[in-house]
C-alpha cells in the first residue's frame, strides 16, 4: 500500500505544489497592507490626540500596528519585522526605523504609545513603566482567530482606528467562513515538526490552522499542550498521515537542524507526505494567518483524493 | 595471594562485561515508546513480522544511542585510567584538565562556522585537535612531576577559557538557536543522536582507546620509578607522545558528537582501582568496562527521570561525581592528619 501510494503520489509533486502556492503567497501580503495603509492615511488627522510616535517592541504588535496606522505614525518597530523568515510584513518594515528594544533607546524615541508583547523583557517593560505610565499595551500571543481578533481590536483601539481594525477582523472572519470546514471523518492525522525537535500542541495558533485546515493534530491525539519536545520516535510511532515540517532556516548553523538530518526523520520522510510551513504565517496571529488555513485546506482536498485513489488502487490490485 | 587478585581482578572484568551488556540491552528498551523486548529483538533481527516503524526506532534512534555511550563511556573511562597512571595524580581526569573543553571548542568551531558542511569529519577532527592542544598546554605547563594543585590549576584554567570561547562563539552566531546550543556543549547529551554520529565518532574512538591499551605496560613499569622504566627498556618520550595522542583521538571524538561529560573518567578508575592489585595496565581495561556502565546507566536515568524534557547527561554526571570529589578531599585530608 505505501510502495504503491508512493508511486501515485510521488513527495515531489507535493512538494512542488506546496513551494507554488507558499510562492504565490509571498506576494500577498502587500495587497492588504496597501488597502490598510491607504485607508489610514486617506483619513484627516482629526484626531489630535491620537498616538502619532508609536513604538512597537514584538513582532507580531509590529504587524497589527502596520496594518492599523499610517507608516508616518509609527517611531520604530523591533528589529525582527524585517526578517522575512519571520514576519509576513518584512518589506514594509524595511523602510520603517528599528529599535534594539533597549530601555534607553525607547526613551529616546520619545514614544507616545508602546506596544509589546508579554514576553518582551520584564526588566525593559519596568524601567519603562516608572518614566511612561499608561501608555504600554502588552498583548499576549494569539491561540486562535478569537484571540487575532481582540488583539487587532485592542491595538485598533489604542492607537484610535477603531473603524480599521473593524474592518480587518470582517475581512478576516469573511475569508475564514470561506475556507470552509467540511468535515470528513476520521480526518487525516497531521503532525508538526520544528528545528530541536519541537512540536506545538493545543492552545497554540499554529495547531489551531491545522485543525481549521481539515486535519486532526498530533496534539490533539496525544492530548498535550503548547510548544514542547517531541521525541523522534514518538513522531515515527504515531504514524502520521502527514508531516508538517518548520525547516525555516535562519542565517547561520545550529545543531537545531540535526534532527532534520537524522536517517529516521529520512526514512519518515521518504514514506510519509511531507510539506514546509511558512513559519512566518503562524508565528504571530494576523489576518494574514488565514492564508495558512486556505493553503492546508485546498492541500487536504489534493491529499484526500489522492489517498481515495490510493484506496482504489490497492483495492483492484487485490482483485 | 597474587593468584586469588588475579581472579579477583578477572571476576571483576566478567562482572563489568556482563554489566555492560545488561545496561546496553536496558538502553534499548529505554524510550518515549513502550516497546517488548521481544519487539527490540525481532526489529534488531530484521524479522518480517515488525513493522516498519519499530525497526526505525530501534535501529536509527535507540541503537546509535546506546552504542554511543558504550563507546563514550569507555573512552572517557580509559583516558582518565591511562591520565591518572601515567601522571599518578589521583585527580586527572579530561574533563578536569581540559581535554573535554577544548575538543568542545574545537568541535564548535568546526560546526558554526560552517567547515562541518564542507566535509562532515571536519567535527571530529577540530575535535580532536582542540583536545589535543589543550591537553599538551596543562602537560607542558605543569608536566609529570608536577603536584596534583598544579595540575588541577592549569585544567581549570583551560577549561574555564575554552568555555569562555564556546560560549562566546556561539552567543556571536547570527542563528538564534545557536546561543541555546551553549547548554548541549557544555554539560553534554546523547538525544536525538543517529548512526551518522556513531560513523562520525566511532574510528577516532577504538583509535584512541587502542593507542591506550597498548601503554598498559609502560604504565605498569613507571609504578616502579622512571629510571627503572627506563632500563626496561620504556621510551618514556614516546609513552608520554601516546598517551596526548591516544586520549586526545578518543576523548575528542567522543565530545565533539556528545558535547562534554565530567567525572567519568574520575569514578570509574577510583571505584575499580582496588580489584587492579595496583597495576595499571589492569585498570585500564577495568575503567573502560567501568566507565561504559556508568554512561550507559546515566543515559538511561535521564530518560527516566525527566522523560518529556531530557536533562543534559553532564548533569547526572556532575550530580553523582561532585560528592566523590569531596570523598577525596576528605581522604586527602585523613592522610595529612596522619
């Protein structure tokens, strides 16, 4: 059944089909920060007490604030939004300032509004707090669209575009609805894999996409939570239908990748579908996550013929 | 009397032997999955019955590990058995002197500035070359009659420098997973190693550990004093040449695939000295068999103990070889006492 699966469904289709449609995503995130840019700063500056110097510490508050304000409004975003490894938004940040995140560098900005995340520095966050109180915003990461949802609407808030982040959260609940979730069962089982061996479980934005992309995860059928190690040989055993690789490489070598290299995780893959996931997407919880689902989804309706055809096949061979 | 130590001494090899078996068949069973022993058997075997899954696991993830610490385990063992013979100081040890240290820089040298892509033998070769300078700087520095302090000054002093550089090579890689990878090198593990690290590591180790073997009786006869080495016809110079080279080979091989692991080579030769009748050439086959069942066990703990987030095996280690170190303090003081 395996030998003849893959010779119906060679992994070099796969791949192929997958680098085409993560290609044509690269350039799509454009489009929407146009429209969002354009609308924000088609608006007159009525409003005088807006935020006008704003500084965003986390990447992904660096995304939701470029799709919310007016690039003339924002005072420095940190260093990662223009990463494209990591941030859907990394060629509009390129002509935005960057800051190191360093308390005294912040205040030198002197920022009206600061956005971080809950996991910028305590230390940092302190230090700025006793000089500008009220004015940080600490957004925890996104698990799910709800989440994307009040974080755009609290930063919407905050930086006094309310209407823009209203839209943005239409916009991404239409596009979601549209994904459809057709449930067929039992539903293919999906297996995320990332560099040092780790794996995302439940309650975490990425197993969140996979679920909504028509599969069931790995996380949900070994019922853990967050991001944690998964041995090689739990993987192997679990028998995935699929394998969802983070091979995302940042400049420079690590050990981290061994694990991509390891002869099980070759032989895993050479008898296993595997794809790449464009980290960028479900790194931060944007509208842009959306597109993730839309990806899995039209890959499970590829993947599930396929395997129907697979059936088939093996069950004429039988005859 | 010497023939009732001669079995001892035998005994105690048979022991080691078998204990080393017991805990390498243990290691295969120790694992993230329940797996029968029979299951172990049939995926070892190649029988048809096992599926395919299985067999990866055991062949391609818990064999290579279990054949990593044997190996390790021994070469650590036999270099600290063969250091504290030749150098009779209680407290030579490659992790102490700093042989472990370099062999780790060496080795991440190799690999995050990008030679290991090149030419995959580049790890254990810088490996083994950091080693190797590193045990010829503490031996030059203090040499054979240097005292314990010396010795143990100049190991600090090359360890805490070498792990100055690892770290600070790694804290300078762009890579963000680099900085976390300090942890692996400098307190070592054996998860997540495959057969490509045993092909990495394995010829420089039976490499070294055999230039080892062969210094049994050099060793045995510098008990009796140099001179009467000598007109043994022992070539101290070239003893002294294979005994950096041979633990270099086998203890930079070792580090550069497990990053580095303390006190073995410390508690193994202690433990087994008493069955050796005070020849060093007995210890050594002792320690090595000693120091693989100790790695063997200490792999296999840090599975237990912590199975969702593996411990680094250099912490075990550390945990069961600090008290032995203050064992010895303890006795060094009785002796001064009397």
């Amino acid at each position: 059944m395996r030998v003849i699966m893959c010779k119906i469904f060679p992994a070099g289709l796969v791949r192929g089909l997958l680098t085409a449609s993560l290609l044509i995503l690269g350039g799509w995130p454009g489009v929407l920060a146009q429209e969002t840019g354009g609308a924000a700063s088609g608006r007159p500056p009525s409003l005088s007490l807006s935020p006008s110097r704003i500084v965003s510490l986390n990447l992904c508050t660096d995304q939701l604030l470029m799709m919310l304000v007016a690039p003339s409004r924002i005072a420095a975003l940190s260093r990662f939004s223009r990463q494209p490894a990591m941030s859907v938004m990394a060629r509009q940040a390129s002509d935005l300032p960057i800051t190191s995140g360093a308390a005294e560098e912040v205040f030198m900005l002197k920022p009206d509004l600061i956005l971080a995340g809950t996991f910028t520095s305590r230390a940092t966050l302190n230090l700025l707090r006793r000089k500008l109180k009220q004015k940080i915003i600490e957004l925890a990461p996104a698990g799910s669209f709800a989440d994307i949802a009040a974080n755009i609407r609290r930063i919407g808030e905050a930086v006094h575009e309310p209407d823009q982040a209203a839209r943005l959260i239409a916009l991404m609940s239409q596009r979601l609805k549209a994904a459809g979730m057709k449930t067929t069962t039992p539903l293919p089982l999906a297996a995320l894999y990332f560099a040092n061996g780790y794996s995302s479980g439940r309650k975490t934005l990425v197993d969140t996409v996979v679920r909504k992309g028509g599969f069931e995860t790995l996380g949900q059928r070994l019922d853990f939570f967050g991001t944690k190690k998964l041995s090689l040989e739990t993987l192997i055993l679990s028998r995935p239908d699929l394998l969802i690789l983070g091979t995302q490489k940042y400049s420079g070598e690590a050990l981290a990748y061994e694990i991509f290299r390891h002869p099980a995780m070759r032989h895993l893959k050479q008898r296993t579908t595997h794809i790449a996931l464009a980290e960028a997407l479900t790194l931060c919880g944007t509208p842009h996550t959306v597109r993730a689902v839309e990806q899995l989804r039209q890959f499970q309706k590829v993947f599930l013929s396929r395997q129907k055809a697979t059936a088939m096949g093996s069950g004429n061979n039988d005859e | 009397m010497k023939r009732t130590a001669s079995l001892k001494f035998m005994a105690v090899a048979a022991g080691l032997a078998l204990g080393v078996l017991v805990l390498f068949a243990l290691s295969l069973l120790t694992g993230a999955a329940q797996l029968s022993p029979l299951e172990i058997f049939h995926a070892l075997t190649g029988h048809d019955e096992i599926s395919e899954a299985i067999a990866l696991v055991i062949r391609e993830i818990r064999l290579p590990r279990a054949l990593l610490a044997l190996l390790i385990g021994a070469a650590l063992g036999l270099s600290g058995a063969a250091l504290q013979g030749w150098l009779r100081n209680p407290l030579a040890e490659p992790g102490l002197i700093g042989v472990s240290g370099g062999a780790a820089l060496g080795a991440v040298i190799a690999l995050y500035f990008g030679l290991a892509s090149h030419f995959a033998y580049a790890v254990p070769v810088c490996g083994i070359i950091g080693g190797f300078l590193a045990v010829a700087v503490v031996y030059f520095l203090t040499g054979r009659q240097g005292s314990p302090l010396t010795l143990i000054l100049a190991g600090v002093a090359i360890s805490a420098f070498s792990g100055a550089l690892t770290s600070l090579a790694l804290n300078m890689s762009p890579n963000p997973f680099a900085a976390m990878e300090i942890v692996f090198w400098l307190m070592g593990s054996l998860a997540d190693r495959s057969m490509d690290h045993v092909a990495l590591a394995a010829p420089f180790i039976v490499l070294g550990g055999g230039i080892l073997f062969t210094l049994g009786r050099s060793l045995d006869a510098v008990t009796l004093g140099e001179d009467v080495a000598a007109s043994l016809g022992i070539n101290l110079q070239q003893t002294q040449f294979l005994l950096i080279a041979g633990t270099a080979l086998s203890v930079g091989a070792a580090t550069s695939v497990a990053g580095t692991i303390g006190f073995v080579g410390l508690i193994a030769p202690h433990v087994l000295r008493p069955f050796t009748d005070g020849r060093p050439s007995r210890l050594l086959l002792l320690a090595a068999l000693g120091g693989a069942c100790l790695l063997l066990a200490a792999d296999i703990a840090v599975r237990v103990i912590t199975p969702t987030h593996e411990m680094k095996l250099g912490v075990l280690t550390a945990l069961m070889g600090a008290p032995f170190f203050l064992m010895l303090i303890l006795k060094a003081r009785q002796r001064m006492l009397q």
